[in-house]
C-alpha cells in the first residue's frame, strides 16, 4: 500500500502524457528509470516525435541549462510506453521534466526525486547485537536491559545521595555563652564586695 502510495506521489501527467519515476528515493549510484506514457491521439499527430527528460536540481531556476538531458526511447511490445535512464546522479533533489523537440506539450509535466547519500554500516544495519550490548553494559556499571524487563528499571535506579554544607561566623562578643559569663562575672564580684563589706 505504502510502495503504491508512493508510485502515485512521483508521477505526473496532463491529457496528452503520463510521466512516473520507478523509485523517487535513490541513493548515490542507482539508477533514476523515468516512464512516460503517452495518449495514442498524441502519437498518431506527432508520428516524428522526439522527446526526453530534462533534469534540473531543486535549486535551479526556468530557463537554466538542466544538469543532464536523457532521449526517451519506445519499450519493446509497448507503443506508447516510453522510458529514459539517468546515471551517476549526486545526492541532492531534482526535478524531471518531459521535454519535447516538435510538438505542443501544453501544460508542463514534472516530477520530483531525491537522491541521498549512501548509508553507513550503522545506520544500514539496525539488527540488534545482543552481545555487544552486554559487553557495553558490564564496561560501564551497568546491566543490560530487554524489552520485557522494562518494569526492572524503576527498582534500578537509586535515588541520588545530596549533601549540604552551611557555614556561618558569629563574633565571639555576640555569643550568648559568653554575654551570660560576663554577668555571671559581675554578680560574682559584687556578691564577694558586699560579703566583705565593701561599697
């Protein structure tokens, strides 16, 4: 459903042809294969047509030179079938036109593709390794985990340990320690001198 999805996306057309790309997602050295179907009308009043496909990258602006102009060609056993290869195209998005030398196209007819960059080995190879991810997991503290252990996770991880320190300086003269000893000095003094008789 989704590659048929996708067929329809990258196609075009107008009442005299239909253009499609096999596959509008490439990577750096596949091949770009356009088809274009043709109305028989159309072919029967232009019986010296010449068409192709132009290509321009995304950027390019009407009027400018395409990057590569590519003859299309009947396919054997298909009159109106008719179908052009692009090689050697960088990554990039372009755009395919359907060009044509001695008739009246009418409307344009274009469609896009979009040519990446090949993968690398990690991205193209998404199987899990199992004992890699074990031995990464024993390197660094920790345990491996599968799907059906998620509930484990929770009882795994341990609350983080937090620590506080607070400093504060008090004057010695300000401490009620020492306020209280010096009145107790005093009271001490005057019990002694009223004892002995003193003023």
């Amino acid at each position: 459903m989704a590659r048929w999805a996708a067929r329809n996306k990258a196609s075009a057309g107008n009442e005299f042809v239909r253009l499609l790309v096999q596959n509008s997602q490439l990577s750096v050295g596949d091949d770009a294969v356009f088809e274009v179907r043709w109305q028989k009308r159309f072919l029967d009043l232009n019986p010296d047509l010449k068409a192709s496909i132009e290509i321009y990258q995304e950027s390019e602006v009407s009027g400018e030179k395409p990057f590569s102009q590519i003859e299309l060609t009947p396919i054997d056993g298909s009159p109106l079938l008719f179908q052009a290869r692009a090689v050697g195209l960088p990554s990039g998005t372009w755009t395919a036109k359907v060009a044509v030398e001695n008739a009246n196209l009418g409307s344009k007819v274009s469609t896009s593709l979009y040519v990446s960059d090949p993968l690398t080995g990690e991205l193209s190879d998404l199987s899990a390794n199992r004992d890699l991810l074990k031995q990464l997991a024993d390197a660094s503290g920790g345990e491996l985990i599968m799907p059906d252990e998620i509930h484990r996770i929770v009882e795994l991880l341990k609350p983080p340990e937090e620590s506080a320190q607070s400093r504060e300086e008090t004057t010695l003269w300000d401490h009620w320690i020492f306020l209280l000893l010096f009145f107790a000095l005093l009271t001490t003094e005057w019990v002694v001198r009223k004892l002995n008789g003193l003023p």
